[in-house]
C-alpha cells in the first residue's frame, strides 16, 4: 500500500494516475474528499488532516510507502506525518522538497524545505528526496490575465529557469516508491528547456494562436503585488520578493539531466505542456 498526500495537487494527482496505472493500491489522504473526484475510483480515500496529528494514524496504518508533500511553510506537519509514519512501520519515504535548498546562501524558500528535509533524513526510515525547480503549471497564474486580453505580468525580466512538468516529477516519485535503488537519492528535477518568463508566453501564445501580451514588472515588489493582491502573510511575501529578486538575477538557468537518466526519456516539454493545457487559457 502506497499513501499519497497532496493527492489533489498538481504533482500528487498526477502521481495517483501513474501509480494506478502501474496496478498499485493507493490511498489517498485528503481533507475534502469532493475534490478528490476525478482521481482513479480504486484509489482508497482516507479523510486526514497534516496539521492534525490525530487524524494521521488511520492514514498510515498498513502502509509500506508514502509520498509526503508539506503545503505552506510549516514544519510542523512534516515532523508530524514521520512521526505517524514510523510508528505505523512505513518502510520508505519519497519527500517532495525544492531546488532552493542548493542554495549559497540559502534563500528563505530554502530553509524551509531544508528542515523538512532534515525531519525525513533523521527519520530512519528509507528516504528519497525530489528537489523540483519550477513548475510548467506556474503558468496557470496567468489565466486571469489572458482571458481578460490583458498583458502577462512578467516578474523575472532577463532570468532563465527549465520548467518542469509535475507529471514527470509525479513519474520519478513512482519509481522512487516502487523500485529498489533510491534509498538516501536527493534528485534535482528540472525540464530540458531553459526559458525567459517572456519567452514561455510565446511558446503559449502560439499553442494557442493568438498574440499575448507581456508587461516586465517594474520590481520585485510589483510582482509580489500582483500574486497576492490582498496581500501575503509576511513570511511568504519576503520569501516570494527574495525568489523573483534571484530568478531576475539567473540569466542561465539550472537544468539537470536527471529525468532524461531516471526515466530513459527526455523530460516534457513546455510546448506539448501548453498544447494539453490549451482550454484552461480560454
């Protein structure tokens, strides 16, 4: 029995369609079982909660193997589900952390993924940690823009980063929490493609087939602005600033191979990304 949490999310999602289609028995933890809907019927449905310990020990019970993803900036729940993992004897971890833990200095965004990642480690049980860079599916925050016909705020100007797509990290994970090999592994995931956020509006643009307008913000600060326009809680909104402020500062990009090696396939690419996604942009 293998536990998904995040089930619902980008990467958690896709990572139950690929462990059904590999006939494994799943379950899901979810807070609202409504949204869970539309994910495989055989996945068992398990209602719990990562920031209430309590509800965790049902979730856990009788299974071999768990993929973690921790929302927000808490630790805590990290700390909580190991806890309820090993008493549960779960032999094998697959933790979703981030790139930002590489680092030097490490930015905020970092440290937190840092302790969750020193929470699994310290665990004892068999642990592999992904360490994705940015998603393809950040560009669905420029939904609202583009249905409006109204210009796409660019937040990172000159920087380059290599998108990935969740179904590929949703891909590794699977392999990670059903073969043998990727005890103690920290797998650094990232596309093949690096890109200016100016350059992946075209590349949307024309799956779309249609010119999208694009706006460089001014700052930083503007781009933290128009992500959360009634505001973030402090914390986030100082991490988010210090990451758009990096991202304008990386004018190469990192990309690894490690998806290409661990898959024997090259990553997805942002283009066969947009042409799936097309209708969520119209």
């Amino acid at each position: 029995m293998i536990l998904v949490t995040g089930a619902t999310g980008n990467v958690g999602s896709a990572l139950v369609r690929a462990l059904d289609r590999r006939g494994v028995e799943v379950r899901i933890l979810v807070r609202e079982p409504a949204r869970a809907a539309d994910l495989p019927a055989r996945a068992r449905r398990v209602v719990a909660d990562l920031t209430d310990p309590a509800t965790l020990p049902p979730a856990f019970e009788g299974v071999d193997a768990a993929f973690l993803m921790i929302p927000g900036l808490a630790v805590a729940p990290a700390a909580a589900a190991v806890a309820a993992a090993r008493r549960a004897g779960v032999r094998r971890l697959v933790l979703l952390s981030s790139f930002n833990v590489l680092g030097d200095p490490m930015p905020a965004m970092g440290r937190w993924h840092h302790e969750r990642e020193r929470i699994v480690r310290d665990s004892g049980i068999s642990a592999t940690i992904l360490r994705p860079g940015g998603y393809m599916t950040n560009a669905l925050e420029w939904v609202t823009a583009i249905r409006a016909g109204q210009p796409v705020l660019d937040p990172s100007g000159p920087g380059r980063y290599a998108p990935i797509d969740p179904a590929d990290i949703a891909a590794v994970a699977a392999l990670a929490l059903t073969e043998d090999g990727h005890d103690g592994a920290e797998y650094v995931l990232t596309g093949d493609e690096t890109f200016t956020a100016a350059e992946q509006v075209a590349v949307l643009a024309a799956a779309l087939g249609r010119v999208i307008p694009v706006r460089t913000a001014a700052t930083p600060e503007e781009a933290v602005r128009a992500r959360y326009a009634d505001g973030a809680p402090p914390a986030l909104a100082e991490a988010i600033l210090e990451g758009f402020t990096l991202m304008r500062a990386d004018t190469t990009g990192l990309r690894t191979d490690t998806v290409a090696t661990l898959l024997g396939r090259p990553p997805r690419t942002f283009a066969d990304w947009c042409t799936r996604h097309a209708g969520r942009f119209r």
